[in-house]
C-alpha cells in the first residue's frame, strides 16, 4: 500500500511507516478535556450535529475519490459514515496529508481520524483508539506455479523486490532473501511475474486489493506472519466518551454484518476482524 503499515510484527518492530498507514504524530497532543476535567468529546459532536474526520482522499482504497472526482469513498470512508449515522451525526471530511493529520486532529481541526492509522505503542501513548476495524498480516506473493517457497525461512538464498524505505524489506533480510531495490508493489509485480525475482513480501491488504481488481490467478499468498497488524480510529487524548460511543457504534456494526459488507466490497473478504 502506499503506507507501509506499522504492525505488530516483532521482526518489522517501529522503524518508520510508509502504511506506512501512517506517518509520524507530534509529542504534544492535546486533550478534549477542558481544565476542569469534563470530557465533552462526545456531546460536541452531538450538539455540532457533525462529526468531522480527517483522512486523506487520495489513499484508494481507504479514502479516495473515484476517478479523482466525486464524492470521497474507500473502505474507511464508508465504515466512519456508518458509524457517524449510529452517532445520529453526519460525517464532514478534513481531506489533508497524512503528515499533517495528527496536527490538525491536536488542533481540534477534526474529532477522529479514519485514514488505516495502525495501533502502536507509541501512538497509543500520545492517542485514544477506537476497536480496530482492520486486521491484517504481512504475506508473501509468489507466482502460482512456485511451490519452493511456503515459509519466511524458505525465503533464504532466494530473490524478493522490495521498497529498500519499507519494513518489508528489513523482513526479507532478515529471513535471509536477497533483496532486489523497486520503487513500490506495481514494479515488484511486474518482477515476479516476468520470473526476474522468486517473491515479494507486503501487507495482505495490498494483495487483495489487487486481487479485488485483477483478478490475477498467476500470483498466489505463500505464507503469512502470525502476527497481525491493527487498524483503528484515531482520537486525541481525553475522548473518553467519544471512543466509547465509537466503539460500541463499531460493534453493532460488526454484529450487524455491516462491517464484513463493507470489506467484502473493498476486498473480497472480511479483513475487519
């Protein structure tokens, strides 16, 4: 994906996110809580009758235009409107790069952000978050036809293409490939599938957007990581009573079976849980 995602995964641990969902959050949030304490996160949004999100609008299939005009749509656009229409709110988008999109929700520009913000420690200390909404692994793409290749340790001696500013490719060296330098998942592809690298390691979330466009039966998942990467709503600190309600938005929405509709959309298959 465009964002590197940053998971949970020991071996692809912190260093710098191209998912890289997601970019680096300032120090200093600030809270919804004014100084005496009360958190009116929740009946802001209610009194605003408005729930403003910021995300990006050029991050496809998440938040994207359709044809770089119309209205915003993607994966977590429909999922933050459903969630705002439990609210009994209407959402209102903050379209901003994600570099500065930390700085506008501490600004109190927006009240979330819905943008594939993957849950770390480190964001976890300067942010509320909702229930992830997204769970995903890293996987590794090879051609059909390849059976030599069914582990991360089968990756030994053999060729990837990877991003040399991705976690991926820490991972690839880490179990021993040789990594051949491309600009992104399309190049590395078009490697594999002209037989010039063995693999490609990525978020499965790529894979199955391309998959839900391609339909590319010359590419196949031969293996995955145990460990997951989780996506979530990002709040600033203090917005108890908004993450609250967010969360249990989200869990009607899940047992509704609105959740999984919205992903089989967007990927062929219910990467919400």
């Amino acid at each position: 994906m465009k964002h590197m995602r940053l998971s949970v995964i020991g071996l692809i641990a912190a260093a710098g996110l191209a998912l890289s969902g997601c970019g680096s959050a300032s120090t200093s949030p600030s809270s919804s809580a004014p100084a005496g304490g009360t958190d009116t996160s929740l009946s802001d949004v209610k009194s605003a009758g408005v729930l403003k999100v910021g995300t990006e609008g050029t991050y496809k299939p998440f938040s994207f235009h359709a044809n770089g005009s119309g209205d915003l749509t993607g994966y977590d656009a429909e999922i933050i409107t459903a969630v705002a229409d439990k609210l009994g709110v209407k959402p209102s988008f903050q379209e901003t790069q994600f570099d500065a999109i930390f700085a506008g929700l501490e600004a109190k520009r927006f009240d979330v952000v819905a943008n594939q913000v993957s849950i770390t420690d480190e964001r976890k200390a300067k942010y509320d978050f909702s229930t992830p909404y997204t769970v995903s692994t890293g996987v590794i793409v090879t051609k059909s036809d390849n059976n030599s290749i069914n582990s991360f340790d089968s990756l030994k001696g053999k060729t990837t293409a990877q991003s040399l500013t991705s976690n991926w490719y820490k991972l690839a060296q880490q179990s021993g490939a040789n990594v051949q330098a491309v600009e992104g998942w399309a190049q590395a592809i078009t490697l594999l599938k002209q037989g010039r690298v063995d693999a490609t390691i990525n978020d499965k979330l790529t894979y199955l957007d391309q998959q839900k466009t391609s339909h590319d039966d010359s590419i196949k998942v031969a293996a995955e990581t145990t460990d997951k990467s989780l996506s979530a709503f990002a709040f600033r600190k203090g917005s108890t009573t908004l993450t609250d309600a967010v969360n249990k938005a989200l869990a009607e929405l899940q047992s509704d079976g609105t959740l999984t509709k919205i992903s089989q959309k967007y990927f062929d298959a219910d990467v919400t849980k």
